[in-house]
C-alpha cells in the first residue's frame, strides 16, 4: 500500500501508540539530566566543536550545551546569552514532540509537521545569517558567552 492510499487513522491507538513518543522523551531527558549534572561551562568537558576548531567561527549550535544546561538551572538569560537560538528551538521542539504525542494517542496516521521548500530554505538562510553575524566584531554580543 502506498503512502498516498493509506487510511488516516491507525488501528494502534491511546497509550500503546505512545512508544515512540515515550522512547524520545526519555532520550531527551537523559541527555537534559547529563547536562545539567556535567557542566559543559568548563571548557572541553564535551570535547571541541569541530567547526570552531577548524575555522574559528562559532557555528548556528556553539554554545547550545551551556544554554540547555542554564536552563536547567532556570537561568533563561545566560542561556540566551550562550545561545540565542536554543531557547525558541527547544520551545518549537516540545511543541512538535506534544503535537506528535497527541496524533498518535489519536491514531492519526497524518504528518504532524510538513516542511516546505521554502520554509527549509528560509531557515538556512537565517542560520547562514546567524552564523556571519555572530562571528563579526558589530554581532559578537551574539558569540556564546
């Protein structure tokens, strides 16, 4: 059967369609628990960032460890100052994951999301944007701190 032809509902619905949803939010806090006992502050206690050590340039995630482990400290403004894409990242991504959760509780079949082209290329845009901006001396309030 193909993709276009299926039913849009599952026969596996309610809390046994929760297993992937489930398995993700666990991975999720493992790594969220990890982070926040490991302080990634102290520098190279999760290794080097392969583009800055090669190039000198921050990359779009250079300081996403240290902002996800200032939020679990509650620290919303060291986060953004570590990395000021994180925060509405990690906000997208939960709203994602609960929308996800509910498709399957439902046994909705359909996509939760749908990417477009022009979306796609309108967030490389911003992240190639980003990434200049922030290694230039007038965005370098944007470097991770």
């Amino acid at each position: 059967m193909d993709i276009e032809n299926r039913p849009e509902t599952s026969p596996v619905a309610g809390p046994r369609a929760l297993g992937a949803p489930a398995a993700v939010a666990a991975g999720v806090a493992a790594a969220v628990a990890v982070l926040h006992f490991r302080d990634p502050h102290q520098s190279g206690s999760y290794g080097f960032c392969p583009v800055y050590a090669s190039t000198g340039w921050w990359c779009p995630a250079c300081g996403g460890l240290r902002a996800v482990h200032d939020l679990t400290n509650l620290d919303i403004s060291a986060a953004l100052s570590s990395n000021v894409l994180i925060v509405p990242l990690i906000a997208v991504s939960a709203y994602l994951w609960v929308r996800w959760a509910q498709r399957r509780w439902a046994g909705t079949r359909r996509r939760a999301i749908v990417i477009r082209p022009y979306l796609m290329v309108g967030v490389l845009i911003a992240l190639a944007a980003f990434t200049v901006t922030r290694n230039t001396s007038w965005g370098s309030w944007l470097a991770p701190a």
